[in-house]
C-alpha cells in the first residue's frame, strides 16, 4: 500500500491541480468580464462622441457667443433649444445631451436636456450652475481635449464624454452627453455572477472524471506497490542467485586453473620426452664409438658378443646396403690365369 508520506504528497498534488483550475476559471470569467466591459464601454463612447459632435447642428451658429449670462438667451429660444436636444435624448439612448459654458471658473449648463420632471421643479434651466461638475469635464475644457469619465452626480451615475467646441466668435463650450451606467453595470454583474456559476457548473460536471482518475491512480498505486514489492523480492533472491553461480563459476575457474598447470606440467614431460626421441631416433642406425674388429678375417663383435662379418653388422646398424665384387688385387689372387691389366684398359 502506499505510505502516509506518498498519500499525503498526492493529495496535495490534487489539491494543488483542483486550485489551479479553480483560479484559472475565476481569472478567466473575471477577464472576460472585464473584457466585455471595455468592449461594451468602447462602443458607448462612439455613440456618446457622435451625439456632443451633433450638438452644434441643434444649435444656431452664434448660440454660445451670445449665451454670456442668465438673460442673454430669451426664454423662447431656451424652449425651442430645449425640444430639440430633449427630442433628441429621447429617441435615443442617452439620458441626457447639454452643452456647458464656463463664467469665472464656474460652469452653467447653456442648452440642456430637461425632463418632463425637471421641468415641473423650475421653469427655466438655462444658465443653471453645475455644481459638481466632474474633474474630467474641467480638464477637457482647460487642456481642450476630449475626455470620457464615469462620474456619479445627482441626476444618477453616468458615463460622459466632454467634447470642447468652439464657438465661431472664437468661445469655448463643451459639449456633452451622458449614458446612465447603472444598469449596464447590473447587468455586467448579471454577467459576471452567470459566468462564474456556467465555471462552478464545468467544474462539477468534471468531477466524475476527477473522482475516476483519482480512483484510478490510487488502484494503479496500489497494483504498483505489490509490483515493487515483488521486484523487491526478486531482486533480492537474484542477488543471493548472482552470488552462488559467482562462487561456482570462482570454484570452476580455480579447478580449470589448476587443470591448466597441470596440463602446462604434462605438456612440458611430453615435450621433454619427444625431445628425448627425437634425440634417439637422430641416433638410430648410426654408427659410432669402439667397435672390436678381428684382425685376420675383419669381423666385428657385436653389443651381444657374437662375431658377424662387417657387412651384415654396418647393414644392420645403419642404412648402408652392400653389393658384392672383387678387387683387381683379389681378382689376381683368385684367378692368376687372368690379365686384369688388359681387361682394365679395355674397359676403360
């Protein structure tokens, strides 16, 4: 079986792998929800920029060169300006669309959108202060740059864009329009939370996987364990095997070790033995030393004490063969009747 040290290094090994993906899952809903935040905010920010760009033609050119002070723009004009960028703002989806002139640091809306609501509390809301004009809108005007800033005021939470304009006797205006974001962000949030619950849902719809390669390598371990231990056993035994065939093979090798020195030993008698022959048949049928002759008949005593003539003993110890003839000096003892003097010169 596996031991507590194993079992506790895989289960941290499993719970390490379960928090990646967990974390993996939460950084990607969380990406792709800011994601769609940006996407859905970026396509805000085109529509916002073409309504502040479409002000100016709801206007008349010279609107914001005369609209200098509170009774500068007659409240007819207001009322005529009013229904054309409250209809505007209507039939689409901003919340409002205004235009903003600044007077000695302060900034006063000069053609705003105003609701049936707004209408009721005051009659007339050109030249209205903007109390809590944000910061974005404030460096739009002074850097004249566009800037888009999510702001939240009394009229609700907004995205805007603060567009700088200017007026053709050369004042600077900002045109504006805001997009209430609360419900998108609601609905981003809606977004979110459906996005994390569609991971918790991946995620235990892959638990029974989980759960079976975990059963899986835990029998496997298990089925590896008994493997081992068996191979341990093995190994073991072969050792003790390796170590008896080492101690025959050594025992084999000294009793072949000894059976070479003796047969170096057997070979060097064999040798020194031919060496002996070989000496003696270099010997054989070869005369030498003192050998007794009879002074009258020339016979030869051999090694038994018997007296043989000289050619039956050299014939018998050597390779010599005789053939019988007779001298001239013989023949003319022999045969006296004969001129062996004549005969010689005819035969030569």
């Amino acid at each position: 079986m596996i031991d507590k040290h194993k079992r506790g290094r895989h289960t941290l090994y499993l719970a390490l792998c379960l928090l990646f993906y967990v974390t993996a899952v939460l950084a990607y809903t969380i990406w792709s929800n800011h994601r769609h935040r940006h996407i859905v905010l970026e396509e805000i920010d085109q529509q916002l920029l073409l309504a502040a760009r479409a002000l100016q033609f709801m206007l008349a050119p010279d609107f914001h060169d005369r609209a200098i002070g509170p009774d500068s723009i007659s409240f007819a004009e207001e009322l005529q300006n009013r229904k054309r960028i409250s209809g505007y703002a209507d039939d689409t989806d901003f919340t409002y669309v205004y235009t903003l002139v600044e007077q000695e640091g302060r900034f006063y809306f000069s053609a705003p959108t105003v609701t049936a609501e707004e209408a009721k509390e005051r009659k007339s809301w050109y030249f209205y202060p903007y109390e809590d004009v944000p910061a974005g809108f404030v460096e739009a005007w002074r850097e004249k740059k566009t800037v888009f800033v999510n702001y939240e005021d009394q009229w609700g939470r907004f995205r805007s864009v603060a567009l700088p304009r200017t007026s053709p006797g050369g004042r600077t205006y900002l045109a504006c329009a805001d997009y209430q974001i609360t419900d998108m962000d609601a609905l981003l949030r809606h977004d979110l939370i459906i996005s994390m619950l569609t991971a918790v849902y991946f995620f235990c719809g892959s638990l029974p996987f989980i759960l079976f390669f975990r059963n899986f390598f835990r029998s496997y371990n298990a089925e590896l364990q008994t493997i081992n231990a068996a191979l341990t056993e093995h190994k073991a035994h072969l050792e003790e095997v390796v170590l008896e065939r080492t101690r025959k093979l050594q025992a084999a090798y000294d009793r072949l070790a000894g059976e070479l020195v003796e047969r170096r030993r057997i070979e060097a008698d064999l040798q020194e033995k031919k060496n002996s022959l070989e000496a003696a048949l270099a010997q054989v049928k070869t005369l030498s030393g003192f050998l007794p002759i009879c002074s009258s008949c020339r016979k030869i005593r051999d090694d038994k004490g018997y007296w043989q003539q000289i050619e039956t003993y050299v014939r018998e110890h050597s390779d010599a063969q005789f053939s019988h003839s007779v001298c001239p000096d013989c023949a003319r003892s022999i045969y006296p009747d004969l001129d062996f003097d004549e005969i010689e010169k005819q035969v030569i």
